[in-house]
C-alpha cells in the first residue's frame, strides 16, 4: 500500500534530476545540535555530527576529531534513504518529498528548551543551511587548553543561508533559553561558527583565517577515500592518546600505547555513513597507520559453517596475538584513572583472577582465543528462553581443556551452576553450556547459507573480525516478543566485519540490512 504522503517510485527517479525539496530525518541533526549548543557547547563533543560546501573550509586546522552531516548528499543517497526509512511506519509520514523535519523537531522540544514564543517558519527556516560540522581540539601544556576558551576545546561550524538572519535567528535562541551565558558566534562565508564563549570563537575565526581543516594532507586523502554518505566522522588517535582518559586505552590493543608510557601510534580512523540500496544502512571505515594491529597468520574461518540458527555468531582470527596489547591497553587506562597501590590497580585484578581461577593471564587467555576462533547464541528450542552459547576454537587443545576443567572446578567451588562442556578436536577445543551446542558445533552448520545474513556480512570472507545479530530473533526467543513490534519487523538483521592488512592499516564495515 502507498500513502499519498510518500513519494511515488517516478518521483524518486525524478528526485535524482533536479533539487531536492526533501528535508529528510537527518535534518533534525541540525537543530539537536544547535540546542546541545545552547545548552553549552561542551556536550557537542560527545555527538559529534556535521557536514558539507564544507564546514572543514570553515573550522581551524589542528582538529584531533571532527564529523559532519550532510543534509543534502548526492541524488542516489537520497533515494535510497528515502526507500529504506519510509520501510519503517514510524518514519512513513516523515520522508515525503515536502516533510521538513527540522520543524516537526523544533516544535516537540520547543517547550523544554525554552522557545514557546519563538517560530520555526520566521525565526529558523530562512538561515539554517544543509550541513553542519563539529570540530574538537586538543589541549596545550599542562592540559591547559590551547585554544577555544577554559572550558571546551570544540567549535561547530553551522550553514547558512542568509549570515544576517543567521545571527539574529541564533541569538534568539540562546536568550530564549535563558542559560545565564550564551555561547560565542561568529558568522563568516556562509556559516556561523559557535564556541564556548565569544573569544573563543573569535580565536576560531582568527585561526581558521590562516588555515583551515580542509588544508590537512592527511584529513584530506582519508576524507576522500570516503565515498559518498551522508554523515562521516574523522579522528586523529595519535592526538587523542595523548588526552587525559584516552590514553593508553583502545580495542584489542588499538589505538593504544604500552603501559611503558610509549607515545600511542593509533593513527587515523575515518567513517562514513551511507545507505547501499534500499535495503542496507551501512558504516564504513578505515584505519591508517597504526602499529597496534596486527595481521593474523590466516583470515576467518569457519564463520558460514555456525548453525543456521545462531541468532549472535561471532568470529575472531588471530584472537592470540591480540592479547598481550589488549591487557597493555587496559592496564594503561586502569593506571590512568586510578592509580593502584602494591597489589591494586589493573594488576592487582588480574591477580585477583588468576589466584581464583587458577589460570596464568593474560598467556592462558591467548590459548582459549586461540589463531581462530568462532562462536554462537542460539535458543535451546525448549520454550524457557534458555541460552545456548557455545565456541570453537583453533589452538593447543589439550592445554585448553586443562584450563577449561580449571575453569569449572573454580566456578564449581564457588557455587555456580553452570559448567562448561568442552570436547577435544583434532585442531582445536569446542566449548559450550550444553552438549547439544557441542554437538551442533561440531556439525558444518548453514549461517552462510541465509539470505540476511550474506546481504548484512557481504565481505566475511578474508575477514579478520565478523558479527551476526538477528534482531528478530534476539527478540522473539529472549525477550518476549511475539514479533509484532512494526519498526523491528523489516530489519533482517545487523552484521559487522573487520578486516586487518600486513601493514596495520584496517577496514571496518558495519550493515544493517532489511527485507
């Protein structure tokens, strides 16, 4: 059935042929962050959004992250993000062709920031530009700011439409919801940059005048490696390692520096968001010149052969050489955040759970990841909602299975229930909460052969790292659903793959995918 409000199969090839008049969901971006502004310009860092005639030509070089929306990315995105939402009834009547987002926002949050008496149509619609870009900055010595006032390192960078209008529009609505304090502006070329405070934007402005983000070599070539989207993001994890908190910390040793307090060489990381078709929301990404990660000896295997049921399957090649920079990486933040006395700190917890686990950490960790490693969740088909978890594992598997029996005669000593069935191989151990999920294990299982998940896991084969996740099933066998929620119902499911090249560099892949 077509509702008159969409727009009808003719009309979205059309689209592709003239201006847009679409104001599609991703316009409400602009006004949540123009009132994360108003309501202090510091919580803005922790949403990062933004994009493009491009905010990064009007914001100062030296950013260590910034990100951007684009509320009018090429013709082809725009179909495509138009077919995929409108498959979602509670976003059916807000991607029409004519649907202006911004305004159906601005009036639910109107009264809670404080603009009852101010109008979408007279005091927003005739400046607010397409795109929007939020920058942050590192700090100077000492952790002392080095520019953009004392309380934030961040500057926004907002299109406009009319500079005039634009600054009046925007002062309208700092006064209105009467902070006490209203954040810095300045309007230039097209958008208005906003800051903690006037000098800090002032500053901004200043140093954007002898460079601006755009200029940076390295920005530049991961920015366009891109592709086209319609929201991307961009961090510099060398510069971000050095920031209280963030150093020393990255996943499975990424982006991290040794707990010798050796500089973090995490490199870059570039995303993009896009939509592929119209069946597949995606996030694409890469990482580059990083010497945290490592290949492993071989890509994923196994993966397509989990049962076919499997509603979470997860696959890791290389797991073992990952874990000496994993506990490097947390022993670094542990150390960070709380500096721990004889016996404290991360590696007083690791002896803590070696001396209860009976295990040597992190050298038996490395052995039960093992170079492969592929697991599943699954219902047990009882009608208790009873997880079936299990894992198989290429490694030294009689070494396993020691540190497997260890395992449970701990957990058993102090009262847990739940042993772990565990089963020599010829390569390796399977490990699981139940014999059948051994048993299935063992058996070459279909995953592979299921229409979602080869259209959300397109690249699993050669990956390093894959995901699986049926929402539907999640849903129905452990929470209760009846499957009759309507916005869960079209998602076929989420998949994620990772793929790690000799070099260190990395490409990352996140699809949700639907009917």
């Amino acid at each position: 059935m077509t509702l008159d409000i969409l727009p009808s199969e003719p009309e979205l090839d059309a689209l592709a042929k003239r201006p847009s008049r679409l104001r599609w969901v991703l316009s409400a971006v602009v006004v949540m962050l123009v009132a994360a502004l108003i309501g202090g310009v510091t919580v803005a860092v922790r949403g990062l959004s933004g994009g493009g005639s491009q905010p990064e030509d009007a914001l100062p070089a030296g950013a260590i992250a910034f990100a951007k929306v684009d509320l009018d990315p090429p013709a082809g995105q725009k179909i495509n993000a138009i077919r995929f939402l409108r498959k979602f009834p509670a976003l059916k009547d807000k991607v029409g062709l004519n649907a202006d987002l911004r305004e159906s926002l601005f009036k639910e949050m109107a009264e809670g920031a404080g603009w009852d008496d101010l109008s979408f149509d007279k005091d927003v619609a005739p400046w607010l530009g397409q795109r929007i870009g939020v920058a942050a900055y590192p700090g100077g010595e000492n952790d002392a700011p080095r520019m953009f006032g004392a309380a934030g390192n961040v500057v926004v960078a907002l299109q406009v439409t009319d500079e005039a209008r634009a600054r009046a529009g925007l002062e309208r609505l700092s006064a209105a919801s009467d902070l006490g304090t209203d954040p810095g502006l300045v309007v230039r070329d097209g958008y208005a940059l906003l800051a903690e405070n006037q000098a800090a934007a002032d500053q901004a402005a200043e140093e954007a005048a002898n460079g601006v983000l755009a200029a940076d070599a390295d920005f530049r070539s991961d920015m366009a490696a891109l592709g086209d989207g319609v929201a991307c993001a961009w961090m510099n994890m060398d510069a971000m390692g050095s920031l209280p908190g963030v150093a020393g910390f990255g996943l499975l040793g990424v982006g991290g520096g040794a707990s010798t307090g050796a500089k973090a060489t995490g490199g870059r990381t570039s995303y993009v968001l896009r939509f592929d078709g119209d069946d597949a929301l995606e996030v694409r990404g890469a990482s580059t010149g990083s010497s945290s990660l490592k290949a492993p000896d071989k890509t994923l295997q196994r993966f397509n052969e989990l049962p076919e049921d499997s509603v979470v399957a997860f696959g890791l090649a290389g797991g073992d050489r990952l874990v000496a920079g994993f506990f490097d990486s947390l022993r670094a933040t542990f150390d960070d955040e709380a500096a721990g006395g004889p016996g404290g700190g991360f590696d007083g917890m690791v002896a803590d759970a070696e001396r209860e686990l009976g295990i040597d950490l992190p050298e038996d960790l490395a052995v039960l990841l093992g170079s492969n490693v592929v697991g599943a969740m699954r219902d047990d088909q009882a009608g208790s909602t009873q997880l079936e978890v299990g894992a198989r594992v290429t490694t030294d598997g009689p070494r396993a299975v020691a540190l497997v029996d260890k395992i449970n005669k701990a957990t058993d000593a102090s009262g847990s229930d739940f042993p772990i069935v565990r089963q020599l191989t010829d390569d390796g151990v399977v490990m699981a909460t139940s014999k059948g999920q051994v048993d299935l294990l063992l058996t070459n299982g279909r995953l592979g052969d299921r229409d979602a998940v080869r259209k959300a896991l397109p690249d699993v084969d050669g990956a390093t790292v894959a995901l699986w996740v049926d929402i539907r099933g999640l849903m129905r066998d452990f929470m209760g659903s009846d499957g009759g929620n309507e916005n869960v119902d079209p998602i076929a499911g989420l998949g994620v793959t990772a793929r790690v090249a000799d070099d260190g560099s990395a490409t990352y892949r996140l699809r949700l995918v639907t009917d």
